[in-house]
C-alpha cells in the first residue's frame, strides 16, 4: 500500500505544478486582455506589440490546455479510475473547444496588426469566450485533480 501511495504521488504530484504554470500564463494573458479592453480606438503603433502578445500568450496557453494540462488531468483520473470524472470531463470538453477556435481566429486575425477597426468587437467576443473556458477548466480541475488530491499527497 506504502508502495502504492509512492507510485501515485511520484506520477501525480507534478501535475499541480504544471497547472500552475498554466494558470500563470492563463492570468497573464488576462491581464493585457483587460489592459487592451480599456481602449475604445486602436491603433497600430501604439497597440500593435501589445495584441500580438496577446495573441502569442493565448495560443501558447491554449496549446498547453489541449496537449498538455487536459491530457494530464483525464489520465490522472483514469488512474483512480474516477469515471463520474472522465465522464463530465467529456462535457466541459465540449464548452472548452469552441473558445478554442475562437481564439485561434483571433490570431489568425490580428497575426498582422495592420487594420485594428474591429478589436473592440472581436476583443469582446474573445472576453465572452475567455469567461465561458475559464469557468469550465475551473470545474474541470475541480473535478479531476482536486478530487484526488488527498489520494496523492
């Protein structure tokens, strides 16, 4: 049983801080969303540095989220064999992935910052998208880290 515990904790204990790192680049990407959303004009020399990097920070969050962070999670639940888990993983999925693509078009957008007319929509489309993800990675490492805490430590 000691050997067990071991086993889980050396397999799982890595898991909080990959998704603190993940959370660290979730709030960075929050904070110059919400610097950028202040503006009502936009302009490319003086906003332009500020949406690529948003853009970069959103995309590498994201592509940790989908290859990294999510996979981590189901298989840690899978190994407690948490199917209940597994199962609203599946659901939180499906909200996640839309943002997704939400997100992926908006850099695909604003990868050249050449005309910014339509950032404050598309920056409140992406807020809406951003709070709709936000909420279900949040149930989502509720429900499928949190639950197991206690079975790693």
């Amino acid at each position: 049983m000691l050997e067990n515990c071991k086993s889980a904790k050396e397999r799982w204990g890595g898991v909080s801080e990959i998704i603190d790192r993940w959370l660290q680049e979730r709030q960075d990407a929050l904070v110059l969303y919400c610097k950028l959303s202040e503006h009502d004009e936009f302009e490319p020399e003086r906003h332009g540095d500020d949406v690529r990097s948003l853009c970069q920070l959103l995309v590498d969050y994201s592509s940790a989220g989908h290859f990294e962070v999510y996979k981590q999670l189901v298989a840690e639940a899978k190994e407690f064999d948490d199917q209940d888990a597994i199962a609203e993983a599946a659901e939180l999925y499906s909200e996640i992935d839309p943002t997704t693509d939400l997100i992926l078009d908006f850099n695909d957008k604003y990868q050249e910052i050449d005309d910014l007319d339509a950032l404050r929509a598309d920056l409140s489309r992406l807020g809406s998208a951003l709070e709709t993800r936000f909420s279900a990675e949040d149930r989502m490492i509720a429900v499928l880290h949190d639950a197991h805490k206690d079975l790693v430590s």
